[in-house]
C-alpha cells in the first residue's frame, strides 16, 4: 500500500512538471502559471532550455514510480529527479513554491530511508 502511494506521489508530482514545460515552451498557459510571470522569458533560448529540464524531471519522476511500484531499485532515479526539479521550480517562484516542498520531502524521505538503519539491522563502524 505504501509503495503505491510513494508512486502515485512521484508519478503525480513528475506529471505537474509537464505545466512548467508548456508554458517555458508557450504552448499553453495552465492555471495560475502565465507566460509573464515565467523565469527565464518563454519561447527563449533560455526558456526551452529550462523547459526541458521541466520535462526531464518529469519523465524522472515517473520512470521512479514505476521503479517503485515494480519493486525495482528506485532511489537514485529519485535523487537525481529532485535535484533536477528544485533549481527549475525555483525558478517558477511563488506559483510552484508547493513543488519545491515536494523536491525536498522526496529528498529527505530518500536519503533516509537509504542512511539510517532499519529497525533490526546491525550498525558495524570499522
């Protein structure tokens, strides 16, 4: 059960990127986001440059969903995704402050499920 929610999380997190894409890109100006208030100028070189990296952590963070679902090793596709999502979702400022949470809570359950022991495991310091 909770391996399904941790991938609906990702997987509905990786999906709201996509918003940021298609307004860096101008394709669409999704609820609150708006072209005018994008950071760097929608359309520009800048912009689609940062749009893809919209899109990268998106494709990220589905592909560690369906890492997660199937069982498979899932935690440095997760890293990686929220290391690239929270520089762009900075960007985004005020409207995208909800993903920049996300990127962190993402960040702090990963990294501590992967460095402090389970309940039962031996600590050995060498």
């Amino acid at each position: 059960m909770v391996r399904w929610l941790g991938g609906a999380v990702l997987a509905g997190h990786g999906l709201v990127h996509l918003l940021g894409m298609t307004v860096l890109w101008r394709l669409a100006e999704p609820g609150n986001l708006r072209y005018a208030d994008a950071v760097p100028r929608p359309g520009s070189s800048a912009g689609t440059t940062v749009g893809a990296l919209w899109l990268s952590a998106a494709v990220l963070f589905v592909w560690s969903a369906v890492l997660l679902v199937t069982r498979l090793p899932w935690a440095a596709v997760t890293v990686v995704a929220a290391v690239v999502s929270a520089p762009v979702v900075t960007l985004m400022g005020s409207a995208a402050r909800a993903g920049l949470v996300v990127d962190i809570g993402v960040l702090i359950t990963v990294l501590g499920r992967t460095f402090v022991p389970r309940r039962g495991a031996q600590v050995r310091f060498r």
